[in-house]
C-alpha cells in the first residue's frame, strides 16, 4: 500500500476480447481499424446509381385511350419500370368533375424508347363515395361476374344497385340475375376496348338500370370496380406512338408560337404608351410660358382695386379714430373743465360750449 503508484491505465470496448474489454494498442483494435480503412475503400469503389437513372413517360393503352400521357417516372433500365402500377382518377382524363371518385389503373408492360407504354387492368370506385350510396331503408345489390370479351380478355366486373326503399331477398336475387345477364350479354358482343368505353362512359350501367326497373325502382346502379385477370390479343387500332408524337410536337410549338404572339402585343402596347406619354410632356411643356404670362400682368391688374379701395381705407381709419376720442357728451361739466385746464383752454360758458371747444381742441 505505501509503495509506488502505478500509473492509471484508459480501457476501451473492443470486439475480440471475451468480456468485452481489451487494452489500447491490442490486435482487436488493429483490426477494427483495418477493416474501417476496406469499408472505406469499398465505399469510395461504389458508382453512383442515380447517373444511371433515367426518365420514362408513362402512356395510357392505345385503345380507347389513345397513348394519353399519364406522367413520369425513373429507374435504371426497362427491367425496373416493368410492372409498376399507376393510378389516377378519371376526372384528370377526362376532365368531368362527377368523376373524380373513379380510380384507374394502369401497368407498365411494354417500352418504345423513353415511352413506358401501359396496359388498362381495372378501376374502383372510393370506399367513400360508396358508403354515401347506402342508406338506411335502402337495399344492396351485390354480384361478382365473370366474362370473356371478343378478343380474349378476361375480366371481372362488380355491379353495385342501390333500390329505393328496402326490398325481399328474392326481389334482389331476380335484380342480381337480371344485372348478370345483361353484363355477360353484353360483354360477349365487345372487345376489352369497347367494354372500357362501356363501363367508364356509363352505357353499360344505363343498360343494367334500365332492365330492372322493370323489377323494382332503383336509386343507384354502377359498376363499382373492375379487374383483368387474364390477357388476350392486343388490338392494332387507334393513332400510332408516332402520330401522338408529331401531334404533341405540334401543340407545342402552336403553344409556343402564341405565347410569342401575345407578348410581342404586349411589348408594343407598352410602346406606344411610352409614346404617348412622351407626346404629352412636350405638350404641357410648350403649353408652360403661355400659362405664366397672365402671371406677369396680374400687379398691373390688382393695382387698380388698390386704388380703389384707398378712399375706403381712409374712411375706416377715421371711424377708428372716432371710435377713439372720448364721449364729452356724457361727461359732466366739472369733468369737461378739467379736461379744459388740462388743455389749457378756458373753462368759461356753457356745457355745449366747452363741448365744441373740447372737440375744436
């Protein structure tokens, strides 16, 4: 205890020790070191991916939707944008606001240049806007059909019918098979673009609304949600990518050009104004010396009311000086002969001569 102190030892945390504590300078400390530098090596071997990347265009199907432009998206290669799935409501295409609640869907499946090219696989209606169909004291109409078009496509169709008041089970089973039928009549006469068309437009659910009425009245009929399940040939009907190209080339520079219309019009608007008020000042400039020569005559004409008005002046000036002497007809006689010797005027006579005296003073 009394003999020399050795000095105090740092410890740290390493990774090679068995309780977790190792001394500084030890090999785990040296190899945490070691493989850090190969981390960082390897770090800075890395390529930066986002070079790599590159925009693509996403286009609606060619039929019915004519390779509308649906927005843009990024990846490394064709590989990477394969499969996504976009989404947007059927207000933005078509722009009818009664709309807005029809999601579409669209997959990527195949490219033409910086063109990701889609394929139409089903829409939906909001949960929402389906809830606020249905109300208390109203029937559902469920049903789940399965259909083929012309061209090989299978889809599955979902109608939604919404009565007016509530309704027996087997009103709503005579409702669903009606509903179904028409639906697979229908659909056995039409492509996939055709039935798009039908479904998205309304047709086909004025069809269904239309057949059971007859049935009992109906408030609401939609086709709530679609989905394709199975591809069949694919049309070749409808504007080339090329022809949609050249025309949106087209609109552009018209754009273009009528921007630079309107401001060329503008800018010469500005001009002549600038003119104009050019024009103007040196109007009121020239206008200037002829206004202030009346200026220069005016002391000749104000001196004529001077004179004038010189006799009137004397006057007030007198009635001042009226206004100032004293009243000697209200003073007594001894007041009047004091005013007298102050004077040093006789004080002899009556009070109205030593009135007119007073005044003769």
């Amino acid at each position: 205890m009394n003999g020399p102190r050795r000095p105090f030892q740092i410890r740290e945390v390493g990774r090679g020790t068995a309780n977790g504590v190792a001394l500084v300078g030890t090999s785990g400390d040296h190899m945490a070191r070691k493989m850090s530098a190969k981390a960082r090596a390897a770090a800075r071997k890395q390529r930066d991916k986002w070079k790599s990347k590159r925009w693509y265009t996403i286009r609606a199907p060619r039929d019915p939707w004519k390779f509308q432009n649906i927005g843009e998206t990024i990846g490394e290669s064709d590989d990477h944008v394969r499969g996504r799935v976009y989404e947007m409501t059927q207000q933005e295409f078509s722009g009818d606001f009664t709309k807005m609640h029809v999601i579409l869907r669209f997959r990527v499946t195949d490219f033409a240049g910086q063109d990701a090219l889609t394929t139409f696989i089903g829409h939906h209606h909001q949960t929402d806007h389906v809830r606020r169909q249905v109300r208390r004291y109203r029937g559902k109409v469920d049903d789940v059909v399965d259909v083929v078009t012309t061209d090989g496509y299978l889809i599955r169709i979902k109608p939604l019918i919404i009565t007016q008041k509530r309704v027996q089970t087997s009103v709503k089973s005579d409702i669903r098979n009606k509903a179904r039928d028409i639906i697979t009549t229908s659909a056995a006469k039409m492509t996939y673009a055709q039935i798009q068309s039908a479904m998205l437009g309304g047709d086909l659910e004025k069809d269904i609304e239309t057949a059971v009425k007859s049935i009992y009245p109906v408030r609401t009929c939609v086709i709530r949600k679609s989905q394709l399940l199975q591809t069949g040939v694919v049309t070749e009907k409808g504007p080339t990518l090329d022809e949609i190209h050249a025309e949106e080339e087209r609109s552009a520079a018209e754009l273009k050009a009528k921007k630079a219309a309107l401001l060329a019009e503008a800018m010469a608007e500005d001009d002549e104004g600038a003119d104009e008020a050019g024009a103007d000042d040196d109007v009121d400039a020239d206008e200037a010396p002829a206004e202030e020569a009346p200026a220069e005559e005016a002391p000749a004409e104000e001196a004529a009311p001077a004179e004038e008005d010189a006799p009137a002046a004397a006057e007030e000036a007198a009635d001042a000086s009226d206004a100032d002497a004293p009243d000697y007809a209200s003073m007594t006689v001894a007041e009047l002969k004091d005013e007298l010797k102050a004077k040093g005027l006789p004080v002899s006579g009556k009070k109205a001569e030593l009135i007119e005296r007073l005044q003769g003073a």
